[in-house]
C-alpha cells in the first residue's frame, strides 16, 4: 500500500463545475504540499498545509490531521486549470516528502 | 519563468556519452533538490542540497552525480546511463529543507 493516496486518479468536468481531489496518508507528517504540473513538466506549488484550510483565488485546501487526508478543491473550473495535481507530504520521522501518484484533470469547454 | 531555470529543456544521449544538467535559482534560497520523474510514476527524490552540502541522497546509482558548488547552482552529471534512466528531470529549490518549493521547468531526457 502507498503512504501517500490520491483520488480520483483521471477526472473530466465541465468549464465552471466544483471540482474535489483527494490525498490520504498512512504516515505522520509536518506538512502537505499540493502541486500542479502542467503538461511539458512544469510544476508549480500551490499550497503547504499543516492544519486548517487555505485559500488562493478559485483554490482551497484544507487538511484534516487526525483523519490524515487533505482535499484540494477548484471552483468555477476553468479549461487553464487542466493540470496534474500532485499531493506531496513531508514526513515528521525524517525529513523526507513522499509524493502521490497524481490526479489527472481535463476541464472542458 | 518561476525563478529556477534549468538548462536543458530537452537532451537527447547515448548510452556512452557523458552530459550534465544545469539548475539554477536567484531566489536566495538555502535547499537545493533533483527529482526524477518516469512516466506513469510518482516523483522520485535524488538528492538533496542544503547550504551546499548533500544531505540526502535516495539510493541513486552511482551514473547519477550531483554537484553543488554555491548556493544557486545544482548540477547533475550523468555518464554511461540506460534506457530506463529516460525521464524528465526536475530540479527544485526551498528557503530551507523542506519548506514550499519552487520547482524548474525541468529536463526531458532520453537515452538511446
């Protein structure tokens, strides 16, 4: 079993639909980072979580320590936002980040 | 542009050749990482750099070479290398080890 899980692995909307992608974790962790790779490679790091629940523009993500899983939400789904989104988390044993298998977003017209 | 720049984009080698890639980052950041990323897998981490000293370093194979000579560059030397070490190449940098990265466009690489 991976430590770090994510759902859904591919997900298609439609331009303006809510979108909801899960992390699970099995390990102790200081921090979670969500990340979105665009196609060609680039990645960009949107959030690093350890509690609670943060905002920036159409995306919000929040973190439930006890139940360890995180979600990252986008609202008013726009076709730029289709992207890999990547959970990472750092566990607090050792240094060391872990990352999800990634999910798979099309967003269409 | 994020603020790491890596050189190349795309590198095409043979299996006997010798190549290295570059990362670059004026950020003012202290940590330094190389992931490697395979098609259909998560992203794998190399090594880490803090403060120009290797801290970490994920059983990679000795083909692989890192190299840190300052705080802004990371290198990644890379000699007699296979086929399955085709992937794309990312390098990343953070204020300190561990904190909200700022990753590169990365390096497609592919081994012929």
């Amino acid at each position: 079993k991976n430590e770090v899980e994510q759902s859904p692995q591919n997900l298609t909307a439609q331009e303006g639909e809510f979108i909801t992608i899960n992390c699970s974790y099995s390990v102790g962790i200081s921090a979670l980072h969500w990340l979105q790779q665009h196609p060609g490679g680039g990645i960009v790091s949107l959030f690093m979580l350890s509690s609670g629940k943060k905002k920036h523009g159409r995306l919000i993500a929040t973190i439930n320590i006890q139940e360890k899983h995180s979600s990252l939400h986008i609202t008013a789904s726009h076709p730029r936002d289709s992207a890999v989104y990547i959970c990472a988390v750092m566990k607090t044993s050792y240094d060391k980040v872990i990352f999800g298998p990634g999910t798979s977003l099309s967003v269409i017209p | 542009e994020t603020g790491v720049t890596q050189t190349p984009r795309h590198l095409v080698m043979g299996m006997t050749n010798k190549k290295s890639l570059k990362c670059e980052q004026h950020l003012g950041h202290n940590a330094m990482y190389w992931y490697k990323q395979s098609a259909k897998k998560p992203l794998e981490l190399m090594f880490v750099y803090s403060l120009e000293e290797r801290v970490e370093n994920n059983s990679v194979p000795s083909r692989f070479s890192p190299e840190c000579p300052n705080s802004s560059h990371l290198f990644l030397h890379l000699h007699t290398l296979q086929p399955e070490d085709s992937a794309l190449y990312l390098c990343a940098s953070s204020q300190a080890k561990g904190q909200g990265y700022t990753f590169g466009s990365g390096t497609r690489l592919t081994v012929v």
